[in-house]
C-alpha cells in the first residue's frame, strides 16, 4: 500500500515577504498492492479485550440466583450491583438492570417499590426495541396492582392514558399533523411528565409546521430532553430532514444532518464504545458529499461539528480467505483521519523545505486488531510520530480473519511546506 500525505509546519518568516500557513490534510488516494502474508513471527498476539459487561453480568447472574433461592436481600443487593455497571454501558444493560429491580421489588411484595420500579423501568427504554420495551414496562406496572388491590383502577387508568397518547402521537406522526386526539394526548405527556411523549408531540407539530419554519423545528426536536428514549425520535426527525435536503440536492446539509443522527445514535452505547458507534446510512450520505467535494471533505465537516469521528467496526465482520488487498484498502481510507493529526504534527517539527518519506509496517491480528507498528527505520520507533501513531492504530479495526497474521506496508511522505505571497 502507497500512501501519501503533506502537510506543514510553521516556518520561519523571511526577511522580504510575508508568510502563509499551507496544510493539506491527509491524500485519500491509496494504491493498493498484494498484502503481505505475514512471515514466521515469536510476537504473542494481545490479550482479548476487556470485557466491559463482565462485572454486570456477574451480578445481573448472581442476582438473578438469589431470586431463585427466595434470598430478596442478596438479589437486591446484586441488583443495585448491576444497575451501577449498567450505567457505564449501553442501553440494553440498563433496561437489563432496571426490569431486574423490578423483579426483585415484586419478590419483596413491596407495592410502592415495584410500581417505582417499573416507572423507572419504563423510562429507561430507548433504542431498537424502544416500543416493546415501554409496553412491557407498562404492563409490569399493572401487574404490582395484587401487591395493593387499592391501586388496580388507577393504575389501568394511568396505563391507558399513556397507551392512548402513544398511539395517538403515533397516528399523527403518520398522517405529519396533529389528529384529534393531539391536545388531550399532549396533556398527558405534561401530566406525567413524559420526555419521550412531549419530543413526540413536538416532532408532530414540526412536520406540521409551513416549510419556512420545518427545518428549525425538526433540527430542534430532542434537542432538550437527556432521556436515551429521545434519541429514536431526534433521529427520526434527522432523517426526515437528510431526505429533504438530499431531494433539494443540498449535499452539504444532508451531510451535516446525517452527522449529527450519527453523534446522536452514538450516545446509545457504551461510553468505551461510541468510537465505533456508526450508523451505515452515514457513509451513505458522506460518500454523495465527497463525490461532490472532494475525498475527505465529510470528515472534515463531522471534525468540525463534533470534535472527532465516529468509525465502522470492521472486526465484526469475517473475511473468508485471509485479509484481501481490497479490504486492506477500504479499513485503512475510513480509519485514515486518525492519523492526520499525528502527521501535521511531525510537519510542524520540520523545517521547510524538508520532505521526509517513511515506510511503516503493522500486523493484523485474527481477531481485527492492529499491533507491532515499526517504521523500516527502527530508530524512528520511539519517535513522537512513532508514539503518536501507535496510539492510534489501538482503535483500528480490520474484519477478523482465520489463518496466519498479516502484515500490512505503507509508505508516506510528511513535507513541510512554505508558501510566500507578496505584501
């Protein structure tokens, strides 16, 4: 693999002209060459990977033993347990962890501890299964009326009224207006305080709004509320306006939107995670937007707007017949802004017009993961580009493969550049 990339340092302003800063961010144009079968290596390959749910399925399993055992004070124990690990992590566990505290609430025979915990239940669901996660926790709150028979009609009155509402948002959302049933469906949104319900409400009246209002309604939408559940709603109304803005064939925007949807599904998983948190429908969008700028130009944009990237985790993925050249490529073009800001920085300790080419070899793993970066020239290894660039490689994710570990060359060259314009 060829790979090309200049960029600047600041150089030393001359005596009769002025000086301008040039950077070229990092060439996108890789070739690419037959990927080299890795020869016999002592190298150990690195441990697994931490397992960030290991801690909370241990205790959502130990509770769930002590359940079984009749022990309610070992399963509330464990439970709390697993509602803190659960806070760490994605939106799946914390659903896990709060119809757990359920369970062990109704074990106890504690009427106001279950029905809280199913509230609670209930507002903990977002996500894919955002829907049939809130049915379930609803039904659970009807279900603590044996607990205290005194509380049967008003719960079946509260479930109804927020069955009623969803249905009607819902109904709405269809018809992009607000049915009859809109005020009083808003009304119980306020009365129970309901965050989802009320972003669902104001999704409505977006789509309702004239067309010079839309826009800044629906890029609005979620924006205030912090419950996950929002996040299905938010990314609704995102998409509602990336598939305006590409019918308008305003690229730009399209991908402005797209990348914010991503930022937002990010957030569904855990924190150690949102690195490789990317929706596929953003490169979708991303690629139209190069095609129209130039490559690089979508990644620059989501710097711009997020502070970072979000990438594709190519590990989940299996290649049949070792990494194949092709593959190689497409990892190393999406990754490839990791490495720019190590790359500028090397610049910027060059002096112009100093060019220096490096040639760089890593191995891939089985299991997707990068490791044993050297430069062709050892004792460029410890060098701040060296650290900088192993850093990086860490969150490098190639599809995982069978057979023996792969090699993958590439050589660059880093220049630093002055441009002189008359004063």
């Amino acid at each position: 693999m060829l790979w090309f990339a200049c960029a600047t340092s600041k150089p030393i302003p001359p005596v009769t002209a002025s000086t301008a800063l040039e950077e070229n961010t990092l060439a996108s144009a890789f070739e690419p060459e037959q990927t080299a079968v890795a020869p016999a290596v002592t190298t150990k390959p690195p441990p697994p990977l931490a397992d960030l749910r290991a801690l909370f399925k241990d205790a959502l399993d130990a509770s769930t033993r002590a359940l079984s055992a009749r022990d309610v004070d070992a399963a509330r124990t464990e439970a709390v347990r697993a509602m803190k690990e659960a806070n760490t992590l994605g939106v799946a566990e914390r659903v896990k962890a709060a119809e757990l505290m359920f369970k062990v609430a109704v074990s106890a025979g504690a009427a106001e501890d279950a029905q809280r915990a199913a509230r609670a239940w209930h507002s903990t669901c977002a996500g894919d299964g955002l829907d049939s996660c809130r049915a379930a926790a609803l039904n659970a709150l009807v279900s603590t009326a044996r607990l205290d028979p005194t509380t049967t009609r008003a719960l079946r009155d509260e479930v109804a009224d927020v069955q009623n509402a969803e249905a009607c948002f819902k109904a709405s959302e269809r018809a992009k207006k607000p049915e009859r049933c809109f005020a009083e469906a808003e009304k119980t949104a306020k009365a129970h305080r309901d965050e989802l319900l009320l972003a669902r409400a104001s999704f409505v009246r977006a789509l309702a709004a004239p067309e010079p209002r839309q826009v800044a309604l629906l890029s609005a939408v979620g924006q205030s509320c912090e419950a996950p559940a929002c996040v299905a709603v938010r990314r609704r109304a995102l998409a509602h306006l990336v598939a305006r803005a590409r019918a308008d064939k305003k690229l730009e925007d399209a991908a402005r939107f797209a990348l914010k949807d991503a930022q937002a599904f990010a957030t569904l998983s855990a924190e150690g995670e949102r690195l490789w948190a990317r929706p596929p429908e953003t490169d979708v969008v991303c690629a139209a937007f190069d095609g129209a700028n130039g490559p690089g130009a979508c990644r620059k944009l989501e710097k711009q707007l997020t502070g970072g990237w979000t990438f594709k985790d190519f590990s989940k993925d299996k290649a049949r017949d070792g990494l194949a050249a092709d593959q190689v490529r497409v990892v190393n073009e999406h990754y490839a802004p990791l490495l720019q800001d190590c790359l500028s920085a090397q610049a910027r300790r060059l002096k112009p017009p100093d060019a220096v080419r490096y040639e760089l070899r890593w191995m891939v793993f089985n299991d997707g993961r990068v490791g044993e970066v050297h430069f062709k020239n050892a004792a460029a290894d410890d060098s701040e580009l060296g650290t900088c660039l192993r850093a990086q490689f860490e969150s490098w994710r190639y599809p995982r493969y069978d057979g023996e570990w792969q090699h993958v060359e590439q050589a660059f060259t880093i220049s630093a550049v002055e441009r002189r314009s008359a004063r």
